[in-house]
C-alpha cells in the first residue's frame, strides 16, 4: 500500500485497512505505542509512521493470531524487527500473487 499524503483520517485508514474505526481506537486504547495526533475537538490524524503499526498489529492479530498482549510485548522489543517481519511477509505474498496471475496467463495460452 503506497502512502501519499502526510496525514490521514481514522475514516481513511479504517477503509484501507478493511477495519472498522472502531476497532482502530480500541487498539488505541491497548496499545500505548499507538497515538496519532489529535485536533481540539478530538479528530484523529494518523501519520504514516502510526499506519504501519496499524498494519503491524493487524498482521500479528490476523495472520499470526496473537493476543494484544503477545502483540505489545513483540512490537515493545524489538519494533524493528517485527516491521522488516511484516515487510517481508507483504512482499512474499506479493510475489505469490504475482507467480499466479503469471501461471493463469500461461494456461490461458495452451487453451
């Protein structure tokens, strides 16, 4: 997912995650790592920076089905490492998904 703008609203980052803006402030709520910027009327901004922990704790949540206590104390050690772990995971499915519309292209040739 390619970030372009410096700032993003919980409405925005609930869509392109595919999560419910509810789900992102109770992760606010759990994670104290987690604390975008807000206006004086409470509106959330969520830096790139915040975004990629958002997708960091979704993976650990989804993929790895880790609790939200497992997800703080992995992420509060070594924040680095679980990034390049979830960078390289998202690569390796990209390229997977790559290697199949490859393969389907292939048949569709020996039709």
């Amino acid at each position: 997912m390619q970030l372009t703008k410096q700032y993003y609203s919980i409405g925005e980052v609930a869509e392109m995650m595919g999560l419910a803006t509810s789900k992102l402030r109770f992760w606010e709520s759990k994670f104290d790592f987690l604390q975008p910027k807000t206006n004086s009327k409470g509106t959330r901004f969520y830096s790139q920076e915040d975004i990629k922990l958002l997708q960091l704790i979704a993976y650990y949540a989804d993929e790895k089905g880790m609790t939200l206590e497992g997800i703080a104390a992995q992420i509060k050690k070594n924040k680095h490492k679980a990034q390049n772990e979830y960078s390289v995971t998202e690569e390796l499915a990209h390229l997977r998904d790559e290697i199949y519309a490859i393969r389907a292209e292939m048949n569709k040739l020996k039709e």
